[in-house]
C-alpha cells in the first residue's frame, strides 16, 4: 500500500500555543485552529516524511489508539486540510516548504 507525503503550504503561518497550533492561510486570513492530534501531524509535515512513519512514531505512542486507526483517521485529516490549501499530500516526497531557518515554524 503506498503511502502520503505531506508538507505545509507556503501560504500560511502558524503558532504553538500549548498542545494547539494556530494557522492562518496567507491567501484569505482564514485561521484554523489544530487539535493537539493535528498539531502534531502539523509539525511533521516536511514533505519529506511518510504520514504512516508520522502516526506511527508521534500519534500511537501519545494516545490509546491503534496504529491502522490512527493511520485511517490521519489520512482523513489531511484531506480536510489539503481541501482548505494549508497542507500539500503527494504520493512522493516533496520538497520542504519552509524558506526561514532551521526550527522555525510558519
């Protein structure tokens, strides 16, 4: 089964605020408010790192879930998140978006 790649898109900017992220999209200042689930799909989204590794290594060992679940549920919210253009999902590594300095979240 292949699996998604996810970046963030480089029309937003995001915060941390405690477990939630707060991510306004450039293009018409709508902001979303991330879960503390989210946020972590969120912070890993380099393009680079398949989501089944993401969930797998961050999601399943957080919270009392199964692995298959936890993968299911991903998918599903980086679709929703890929259809208000603040997330990329490719069937291939992507690029990295970030354009700052390493550690420094948009």
């Amino acid at each position: 089964m292949s699996d998604k790649f996810i970046r963030r898109s480089r029309e937003t900017a995001a915060r941390k605020l405690g477990d939630e992220t707060m991510v306004l999209a450039i293009l018409d200042s709508t902001l979303f408010s991330l879960n503390e689930v989210a946020s972590i799909v969120w912070a890993a989204a380099d393009g680079q790192t398949p989501l089944r590794t993401i969930v797998t290594n961050a999601i399943v060992p957080a919270f009392e879930v199964d692995a298959e679940t936890a993968y299911r549920d991903a998918l599903e919210l980086v679709g929703e998140l890929a259809r208000e253009g603040i997330l990329e999902v490719a069937d291939a590594p992507l690029a990295p978006a970030a354009t700052e300095p390493a550690g420094k979240q948009r």
